[in-house]
C-alpha cells in the first residue's frame, strides 16, 4: 500500500498512525485529514500528534506535513480508534477547499 492509501484507510477508520516525518524519529498521531494546499499545490497531511519526536515540543494539536516527506506509515492496529471531535478540528475550514479525504 501507498502513503496516501494507508492514511485514507487511518482516516476512514479513525485509527492512530505511526510514521518518520523528513528522516526523523518515529512520531505517533491521528490521521484527521488529505489535502492540496492551495497556495503552492502541495500535498499535506493534518495529524494531531500525540507521541514521538516533535521539533516543537508541542503534542496533542494540529500539525501540518508534506506527505511526500512522510515515510514508514503504518496504522497502529491495537490502538484504540480516536473521535473526529478535536477542539480544533474544523472540517469546513478553507484549508479543505481541495480535501482528498477528511475524518
């Protein structure tokens, strides 16, 4: 399976993933959205990351990444599945103009 086909399948199921992010550490998160990027065409990934390396520091909020810097995706089967009612998810946000899948 592709990167983009094992997050659609995350996302469907509400599922958390694990994944590398540019060659880094392993980081730990749920999926919550695809989608292009207007301003540039770019393909990203809106996961709320809830373990692993962060270079901010920052869990449990939004983070937005390339997808095709991500690698090693995999969804993390004996987790328990997550709600699509993040505090700041916001399924009807502009950033969703050209959404391939959303939670």
């Amino acid at each position: 399976m592709s990167t983009i086909e094992i997050l659609t399948e995350a996302i469907q199921r509400l599922k958390p993933v694990s994944f590398t992010y540019q060659n880094s550490n392993e980081r730990i998160g749920n999926p919550y959205a695809i989608f292009i990027l207007n301003a540039n065409g770019t393909t990203k990934v809106h996961v709320v990351q809830t373990a692993g390396y962060t270079s901010s520091g920052k869990l449990n909020d939004f983070k937005q990444f390339n997808l095709e810097d991500l690698a090693n995706v995999a969804i993390l089967e004996d987790e328990p599945s997550f709600t699509p009612d993040h505090k700041n998810y916001k399924p009807e946000s502009d950033y969703y103009s050209n959404v391939i899948i959303k939670a």
